[in-house]
C-alpha cells in the first residue's frame, strides 16, 4: 500500500510540474482510511481508559492522524496530558501506601507499587534533565529515579540505600520515557539487608540496570510471621 501512495504521490506531482498551466482536475492527495470524527474520539476514550500512560504519539500513529488532531481530541473529551494523568493515578492509588519517603520525593511518578514485592514509575526526560550539547539525560537523573523506587518499595518508616551496584547501558535522550521497574529479590540477608533489582526501560529496551541493598528499620512484616509460626 506504501509503495502505490508513493507512485500515486510522485505522478502527481509529475504531471503538476510538467503542465502546470493547465487547469487539469487531479486528486493528488492520498489520505488513509480514517474513522469519523465521533468513532474516533470515544475510541480514543476507551484507549486512554484502558492504557493511561499511552502517548500522543502513539496515538496519532494509531488513529493515522496528526499529533495536534489528537489533543484537539482530547481537549474537547476533557482527557487531560498524559503528565497529569501519570500525577493523578499517582496521587489517587499510593500517596497512603509508600511508608518510607513522602510520595512527592519519589523522583518519577509511580504508578503501580506492591510493598515488599515490586513496584513501577515513569520519568519523563525533559530538557532539565539533559546535557545542553548532546540531548543526552544525565545519569544521576536515571540513579535517582531507581534509587528512590528501591526506598519507595520498602515496606517500613525508615529505609536507606546501603550499597548500589548500577550499569548504565544505553544513552536516554530527551523526550524519552523511562519506565522503572523494582523487584524485592531477597527480603533479609546475612547482614539483615533487603535487595532491591531495578531495571529501566525506554521503548521496552534496558537502559539502566541497578541492584540496591537496602538497610530497614524492622524486619519485613511477611518474615516476622513466618518466625513466629514456627
């Protein structure tokens, strides 16, 4: 279908250039099947609904439309950016679940988080978080974020990084998303620390991996029962 939109496109385009002074009525403009205005927009309603952290982008490339069309879209639906859908899920589900740190210093918003167990958040990679000459996010930006996910996870009042072992893997540029994702590997060790694996992702490729050995206050809830059951 690529191939016959771009011969249609370039004979147009040959015959404008070879006669155009002749009034010749042409339909040179190849548009793709699209949906009508109203199908569109409660489909894109039910996508957002279903996947709130989906991008303009990704929509505008599903729906075979502009970007501007897509937040003209969601103007008129009252679907807000997807920062403010990623800050309100955020702050509805899990500002009264992280015990270790007040939410809003969690570096990224979180957006799934399951104590003791795993936990998610995404980051945003502005032009604050990159180097002027190259675009390229700084990594104390991509640290940052995964440490602060490790203390989130922890299921205590008090929880501090006691050793990282971090890889940078790929370069993060401006305007990517990076999703983290934490994983409790071993909730109390021989020195009575719990260890945390975080790996970034931008577009569902590793960028960052990280291990961190978190000291806690207590012992993790789920460890203490099975002491006291034996």
């Amino acid at each position: 279908m690529n191939a016959r939109i771009s011969l249609h496109s370039f004979s147009c385009l040959f015959i404008l250039l070879l006669v155009p002074s002749h009034n010749f009525s042409i339909n040179c403009v190849v548009y793709p099947m699209r949906l009508r205005k109203k199908e569109r927009q409660q489909l894109l309603k039910e996508t957002i609904e279903e996947n709130p952290f989906v991008t303009d982008e990704e929509l505008a490339e599903k729906f075979s439309v502009s970007i501007q069309t897509i937040r003209l879209d969601r103007l008129e639906l009252s679907i807000p950016e997807l920062r403010e859908r990623i800050k309100d899920v955020a702050k509805k589900n899990f500002s009264e679940q992280v015990r270790s740190l007040p939410i809003d210093e969690v570096i990224g918003e979180i957006i799934d988080i399951d104590l003791d167990e795993r936990a998610i958040s995404i980051l945003e990679i502005t032009k604050n978080h990159v180097f002027k000459r190259n675009s390229i996010a700084r990594g104390h930006h991509l640290f940052a974020q995964a440490n602060s996910l490790a203390v989130a996870v922890i299921d205590d009042e008090l929880a501090l990084t006691a050793k990282a072992n971090i890889r940078f893997i790929h370069p993060v540029k401006e305007g990517d998303r990076v999703i983290a994702k934490a994983k409790v590997v071993n909730r109390m060790d021989e020195k009575g620390r719990t260890l945390v694996e975080v790996n970034s992702y931008v577009n569902q490729k590793l960028v960052f991996t990280g291990e961190f050995y978190m000291y806690r206050s207590n012992k993790p809830l789920k460890e203490s029962q099975n002491e006291n059951s034996h």
